[in-house]
C-alpha cells in the first residue's frame, strides 16, 4: 500500500468529489424515472404476497437495508441471498411473492443461477441494474435502470456510486408504495413503538402536562401574585385567565421587562404585562407537533388547551427534550 502525503485540502476534495459524483448519479436516475419505474411500482401493488429482495456482495448489503425500509413502512418483504437461495433458502419463497433482483452487472453468477428458478416457480421479477442487456434484464418482468455513472472511487472499482443509486431507488421504491397503500403516522406508530422515534409518534401533550402545576393569575393580579405563580409553576411563565378563558400568558422576560421600564410594581396588573397572542394547542395533539410550534414561534413553553378549549396544562421545553421528544 502507497502511503503519501495527504493535506487538509486533499481530503476535503475527496469527500466533495464523492458527495458530489453520488448526487448527481441520484440526479440522473431521477430525471429519467419513467414507465419502467411505474410499471414495477404497480406489479407490487397488484401482487398477493411480499416483496423478496436478493443480491450478491454489497448490493446484498444494499438489499438488506432496503427490506428494513420496506417493512417499517407498511410493505411487507425479507431478504434471500442469491447463493442461499439455490441450497434451500428459495423454499422462503412463497406464491404471490414478487422478487426485487440487485445486481450492478445483472451477470453475477448467482444471480444467473437464481433468475430461471424464480421464473419457474411463478414469481414475478423485478431487476434494479445498470445493464439493459444483462441477463438479469432479459429474464425480469420489469427492469429498473440504475444508471451507469463511474464509481466514486478513484479507480472505479468499490462500490460506491452504483450503491447509493441502489439505496435512493429502494427509498423511492417504499415511498411510494407507503404513499399508495395510505399509510400513515399512526401506522408508522405501530412499527416503531420504542425509542425517540416511537415517542415522537406516539407521546401526546396531555401526556406531559403536569396537573399539580397549573399556573395561573386573573387579568388583575398584582406582580407580587403573577411572580408568586410563576415561582410555584416552574415553568417561567404563568397564563392569564379571565372567566375561564384564556386572555394571555406572562413569561419570566415580560416580567423583568416590565420593572426595566419602570413601571410600579404595586399598581401594575397582569393584565398590562401579559402577552395577548399565547401559544396553544390540544392537549390531544401529538407532543412533536407542540415541538414544532414553539421552534418556529421562538417561545419556550406552549399552553394546552382541552376539547372545550379551555386551560389544560403548559408544556415546557425542558418537558419536551426530557422526553426525547427533541434533541
């Protein structure tokens, strides 16, 4: 192995190389999706059983991963590897069953061995390669074309470009099937149950309000009352209420805002302090939906509000990244 000198610069104009080489190979493959990629996407559809994915050295790596995706959006399917799969594994392989063939060349051996075998049996077959002319192509029922492009290793030999190609059509492949089947959020919920993903999916806001600290002042409290709520709240802020409506909500920055200004702390009311425009949601909605809206309005907490729109709860932040809900 040759081992040279190799700059800051050097590496950072591999990496852009690379990035930019595997883009526009992705690019290229979009701009010529047509009936090929339609005709595949509805074979799927209109078959009974799952999607089997096969492939030999890293397309085998990129067709495990892909079966990962399928699954976790609503299209059920299971990988074969093609050498397995002619010493017992093709018996995996069930009527209905449509089989999605990785192979760059479309004449790996095994891959050669596999395809006569499927045909058999009466699956259908779906190629995703680079070649038109390949076995692989000749023998498939569709043929999706992966593209051509040099691989963005500089002796065009590993794998690289012609694997994210591989990747980014499995993606759009299970997007789209995701998106024909109508599935949605709370489908994906039930795939993904546990961890941040899970929360995010599945943790309401009524969850996270705590029902012992409900912070809140009538329109004429004094300063005195409005930090005294704020203080047994904990959440920097304490709502306004007027006849069980929701009129505004004061934060710890309006507060000091206020004594910065002057204004008299024994004839000021929460009503002259108070934000006019709160931030609300219900307290049904998802807790990554609250998430979102106090990122873009800037705020730090979030009042949430029952069906009969009235005060229910804050929602912090801290609440929120305690529950991985953010990072």
């Amino acid at each position: 192995m040759h081992s040279g000198k190799f700059s800051s610069e050097d590496i950072l104009n591999r990496a852009i190389k690379t990035l930019k080489m595997e883009g526009d190979a992705i690019y290229n493959l979009a701009s010529n999706l047509g009936d090929n990629f339609l005709s595949a996407i509805n074979l799927i559809i209109e078959s009974k059983g799952r999607i089997v994915l096969t492939g030999v050295g890293k397309s085998a790596d990129v067709a495990r991963k892909i079966v990962a995706t399928l699954n976790s959006t609503g299209s059920p399917a299971f990988f074969v590897h093609a050498g397995d799969a002619v010493h017992g594994d093709l018996g995996g392989i069930q009527p209905g069953d449509v089989m999605l063939c990785i192979s760059k060349s479309g004449r790996s051996d095994e891959i050669v061995a596999l395809i006569p075998l499927i045909r058999a049996a009466g699956n259908s077959i779906i190629a995703i390669t680079g070649s038109k002319d390949s076995p692989l192509s000749k023998l498939s029922d569709q043929t999706i074309l992966a593209g051509t492009d040099p691989e963005a290793c500089p002796y065009d030999l590993a794998p690289t470009t012609s694997t994210a190609v591989q990747m980014a059509l499995g993606d759009a492949i299970a997007l789209c099937l995701m998106e024909a089947k109508g599935f949605n959020a709370e489908d994906f919920a039930r795939n993904h149950p546990g961890g941040t993903l899970g929360k995010r999916l599945t943790v309401l806001v009524s969850d996270l309000i705590d029902k012992n600290r409900l912070p809140q002042v009538e329109q004429s409290a004094s300063l005195q009352d409005v930090l005294m709520s704020m203080t047994s709240g904990r959440y920097g802020a304490t709502v306004v209420i007027d006849s069980n409506s929701i009129v505004g909500i004061i934060t710890d920055g309006d507060l000091r805002r206020a004594l910065e200004s002057g204004l008299e702390a024994s004839e000021t009311t929460a009503s002259q302090i108070m934000g006019k425009t709160p931030l609300t949601i219900n307290d049904t909605a998802l807790a990554a939906e609250a998430a979102k809206a106090i990122r873009e309005r800037g705020v730090t907490q979030i009042i949430a509000v029952n069906s009969n729109n009235t005060y229910s709860g804050l929602v912090h932040i801290h609440d929120l990244i305690r529950e991985g809900i953010v990072n």
